[in-house]
C-alpha cells in the first residue's frame, strides 16, 4: 500500500491467508470409520436430574453444533 501503514497491509494479508480450524472440519471425509455409538442412547430417553444437568447441556451443545463449542471433545466421566 504506497503511503499506508505496512503494518495494516501485512495484518490484511495475513488475515486473508488464514484459516479457520472449524473450516477444515466441515470439508474432512466423516465416514472413514464407522460409528462405534449405542443408537439407544439418545437424548429422547436420557434421564435428566440434579446431579447431571450440567452434563446434559453440554452434551446437547455440542451434539447441536459440533465444532463450534469451546467444550468439544466433551469428556464425561462417572460410575455406571
């Protein structure tokens, strides 16, 4: 940019060569393994009480937006 500031010209360009890490998730082939999840558990039938209502809505944010959650992957733990 004859005259401007190279520090804005640099910041531009370097803004229009980065991407998106979300990005490259949406374009990736997701059927290279099969799914290895138990079709009977659904949040149809999932229990909901005190002791896990935190990890019900975290688990349906993420299964509604996968990728754009600050929490995802999702790991929940406890005694079966």
């Amino acid at each position: 940019v004859p005259g401007g500031n190279t520090a804005t010209a640099a910041q531009a360009q370097a803004a229009n060569t980065l991407r998106n890490p979300f990005d490259a998730a949406k374009t990736m082939d997701r059927n290279i393994v099969p799914s290895q999840l138990n079709t009977t558990y659904t949040f149809e039938n999932y229990v909901e009480g005190d002791c896990n209502r935190l990890a019900r809505s975290a688990g349906l944010a993420v299964a509604n937006k996968p990728g754009t959650t600050a929490f995802n992957p999702l790991m929940v733990y406890g005694g079966v």
